[in-house]
C-alpha cells in the first residue's frame, strides 16, 4: 500500500507539472511594418537596398524565443542607395542569373533550428538559409524587446552559387571583385 501512494504521489506531481508548462505561442510577423535591409560590398564600395518578407512567425515557450521561420520574396530586392537608370540595371542585374535569379528562385527562406540564451532578451539561433535552392546553416545573435526583434547576418553568398565579380569563382577581377560576405540587418514587428 506504501508503494501503491508513493507511485500515486509521483503521478500526481508529474502530472501537475505537464499541466502547467506553458504551449508554444506563434506570433506572426508583421510584414508591412518589419524590414529586411542589405548591405554589398565591392572593391570601389558598396550598394544597399531592401528585399519584402512574404512571412514570418516566431514561436515563443513563455517569453522564450524556441524557433521560427521566414520567406523573403526575392524578386521584391531594391537598391535604395541609387537612382534612375543605375538603380534600374543594377536592380535587374541583381534579379538576373547573375546573382539571385528570381524567375526560377522567386523566395528564400529562413528556418530556425536552434535557440540559446546570449544574455537579457538576446539569443544565439542558428538556421538553414535556403536561397537559389541551396541550404546552409547560419548562426546570428537576435535580440527581442516586447513585440520587436532585431537581427544581423553576415551571409557569404558564393555558398549558395552567386558567382558573378565572386573571387571565390573567378580569378583575377581586380578593382571589379565584389566581396562574398553581405549584410542583412532585420528589424520585425510581431
């Protein structure tokens, strides 16, 4: 009988536990209000533009960050550093299969895999990046503050086969070399 309560009392409290633990909140991306903004590098400088996010969502255990996923529309991708006819070519060029090669890849696509706590309302998440149909994983630091949460990537773009001025593909480009590694710096609304 001793044995029949103790398993009793150990049920009771487990099954309090699961009770009471917290579900996964999904909190959907605010799209018109979040912005994705990037940033290249070339020898003579560098352009920055931004691309629309199609969706978004974090999901939350309490008030933790436990993962997420994203869809950016590729053929949305602007320069805002130029106008005109500059603006224009370089925008086709980038929307071309030069580099992202919209027609046939029309989204990429962030998918979280893993969260670790980096300190107050900051976070360690690594994610598969999916562009041009390649996948890579990617480690960034994302910090959440109420209903907004910040990010910046660093993304070598010759893992997912964007080879136009790369180094990583071609020799000898001189002063026309644009860098791998560009700049994505994320701002959402949730």
């Amino acid at each position: 009988m001793k044995k029949f309560l103790k398993s009793l009392l150990v049920l009771t409290v487990v099954g309090t536990a699961v009770a009471f633990t917290t579900p996964i909140e999904e909190k959907t991306v605010n799209t018109e209000e979040s912005t994705v903004t990037w940033k290249g590098y070339k020898v003579t400088g560098s352009h920055e533009g931004t691309v629309d996010l199609v969706s978004g969502k974090l999901e939350f255990d309490g008030e933790t960050l436990t993962g997420g996923n994203f869809v950016v529309d590729m053929s949305s991708i602007i320069s805002t550093d130029l106008s005109g006819e500059y603006k224009q070519k370089l925008e086709g060029h980038l929307k071309s299969d030069d580099f992202f090669g919209v027609e046939k890849y029309p989204t990429a696509t962030l998918e979280i895999t893993d969260v670790k706590s980096s300190g107050k309302n900051a976070y360690e998440v690594t994610g598969n990046l999916t562009v041009k149909d390649k996948t890579n994983p990617v480690t960034f630091t994302m910090s959440i503050y109420g209903n907004k949460a910040t990010a910046n990537l660093k993304i070598d773009r010759a893992e997912y086969d964007v080879r136009y001025g790369s180094g990583s593909f071609f020799d000898n480009l001189g002063d026309k070399t644009i860098y791998d590694e560009f700049d994505l710096v994320v701002d959402l609304q949730f």
